[in-house]
C-alpha cells in the first residue's frame, strides 16, 4: 500500500473514531451534554484535530446516517445501466440500510436525531447535496435532462422519502419491527403508483403491503 494510502485510511479511522465517540456521548448524555473536548478527548485526539474532520459535534453524531446514505449513493452509480430504475432505487436504500451496522446503535441514533431539530437539519443538509448527485444520475441512466425535467427530481426524491420513511417508521414503531421490512413495503407502494389504501377494488393497495389507518 501507499503512503497515500495508508494517510487516507488513518485519516478514514480517524473520522470514524470521531464520529462514534461523538454518538456514544450523545446516546448517553444527550446531545446537549455532548461537547467537542469530551468527544476529542474520547476519541484520543485534540479538539483541534476534531475540527479537521467535522465543523461541529452535530455534524459527527449525525455521520453514520449520512454516510449510509453516501453508500446507497455509490451503488447507484454502480449498478447495472439496463436494470429497471425502480428496481435500481430499491437495491440502493437496501444497501444503504444494510450499511448502518449495528441495528440496536442505529435504531438508537435515529431516535435521537428524530428527537433533536438541529440535528434534522443537519442530516436534511447532508442528504440534499446527495439527493442533488442522486438526479443527476438517475438523468444518466434514464435520458432526462435535469434543468429541464422534472422525472429525475421527482424519482430521487421519491427513493430518499423512501428510506427516510422507513426509517422514522422505525424508530418511531415498536422494538423489534424490521426496517427492510418497511423499505421493501414503501417501494411497493412507490411502484404501485400509490392508490388509495381504502379506495375501491380497483385502487386495492400493493400485494404484500400494509394499510393505512381509516
């Protein structure tokens, strides 16, 4: 391996220790008990250091999230150009959930996300400049202009709620309630064209998908 190599991995572990130390401190203090020292001084760094991976202790907490997301991303790019895209879209928040790791840790920082509106905005800021690289790619692959199309907003935007769905649904169900289980009903939905749950016969929701409340 490189040197380069070897800096660009440090420097990865690094970030990784930073941000993981940043949400142990905010699951057991809460994010307002969480300080840029405690987390510099967890991760075995100083707070200087701290600010050459993160402007700030929201922005690490809220890391894991982003980078799955980031993930997903990368897959999209990746997969095969003549695969449907829904299908395409749905492989992508499948990987991006598989990529969160441990899913007591992830369930428990999503709840203190969901809990805290400084750190919505900053996941919201994080996800919208890869929501913006997410349409240009789904333009790629389907022929769409995005300054002048609205079908890749509309498909990229339709994916991330996707996931950001199941993902709330989630943290805000019961324990033990499986996310791919909501990620796969969403896309069902999604692919339906979204009827009306409690419509007539002919607007009957998507097989194998749940109903919404009456």
């Amino acid at each position: 391996m490189t040197v380069h190599g070897l800096r660009e991995r440090k420097k990865a572990a690094t970030r990784q220790a930073l941000s993981r130390a940043a949400v142990r401190l905010a699951l057991e203090h809460g994010v307002a008990g969480v300080t840029v020292e405690a987390v510099a001084e967890a991760a075995g760094v100083s707070a200087r250091t701290f600010h050459n991976y993160f402007p700030g202790k929201e922005e690490a907490i809220v890391a894991p999230l982003l980078d799955g997301a980031r993930t997903g991303l990368d897959t999209l790019a990746s997969r095969p150009a003549d695969e449907p895209l829904w299908d395409t879209l749905h492989n992508v928040a499948r990987v991006a959930l598989a990529s969160f790791g441990d899913r007591a840790e992830t369930l428990a920082l999503v709840r203190v996300v969901l809990a805290e509106p400084v750190l919505i905005a900053r996941e919201l800021s994080g996800l919208d400049e890869m929501l913006r690289r997410a349409t240009e790619l789904i333009a790629e692959r389907s022929g769409t202009d995005p300054a002048r199309d609205v079908y890749p907003h509309l498909m990229a935007g339709a994916a991330g709620l996707a996931l950001r769905t199941a993902m709330a649904m989630w943290a805000e169900g019961p324990d033990g309630a499986d996310p791919g289980t909501l990620v796969d009903e969403a896309f069902l939905w999604l692919r339906s064209g979204l009827p009306t749950p409690h419509g007539p016969a002919e607007e009957a929701p998507p097989e194998g998908a749940g109903t919404a409340p009456a």
